[in-house]
C-alpha cells in the first residue's frame, strides 16, 4: 500500500509502538511485549504470543493449501489473471480475463466428485 493512503485507527497505534522501540533497549520477546503493551495510554496495543506462559503453543496452524487442493483445481496462469467474476449460482465456476477487452475464460476449480450442492447455502464434501 502506498505510504500515506491508509486511514485507520490502528495505524495509529503501530506508529506509536515505532515511536516508542526506536527509544527502547530490546533484549528479547519479553521486552518487546512490554513495548508493545506500553506504547499507549490505555491499553489499546495488547501483546498477544503464541505460546502461553509454560512455553506451550496456544494456536494451532493449518496448511490451508494442502487442505484445499483436496478439493480444487488451481488457476492457470493465476498471476497474470486481472478479471475475476463469480457468481452465487455457480461457484465452482470462475470467469478469468488478462484484459477487460480479451475473451472471457471459463475454470471449472472443483474437482469432480469431491464437492456438491446440498442445498442453495450450503456444501458438502464427499471425501
């Protein structure tokens, strides 16, 4: 995002969390939480680990992509993709355009047999 053009609240606060590292001595996370946590009157900056006070993790993480690759196709040439359309009665249908004058591209990214419409919100997975 260009520097500048952002307009929120918490923006705010992470330029006062920079004010206030660039004048502190950081030796280790327990030091930046303290920053973190002191960089505002009120309490707005709230530090939040991963890990709870006896060292274990408090957050599972996901490989999202192994996940869904289960159940859809990629993309071809994703990147150089500018135009996406996709429409609520067919979803596993996307409409791709590298211009807004080329061809319109039609992807099917559901594998067959992994995903059907079981009513008209919601989805069920065969696997």
């Amino acid at each position: 995002m260009v520097a500048g053009h952002t307009k929120f609240t918490s923006d705010s606060f992470f330029g006062l969390f920079k004010l206030k590292l660039r004048d502190s001595e950081v030796d280790n996370l327990k030091d930046l939480l303290k920053i973190v946590e002191e960089s505002i009157v009120g309490g707005y900056n709230k530090a939040e680990t991963i890990y709870n006070t006896n060292g274990s993790r408090k957050i599972t993480f996901y490989n999202w992509i192994e996940f869904l690759d289960t159940f859809f196709t990629g993309i071809p040439s994703l990147l150089k993709q500018y135009y996406f359309i996709m429409t609520y009665n067919q979803k596993e249908i996307i409409k791709i355009q590298i211009t807004i004058n080329s061809a319109l591209t039609k992807v099917n990214i559901a594998y067959a047999n992994v995903i059907t419409s079981t009513s008209e919100n919601n989805y069920k997975c065969l696997k």
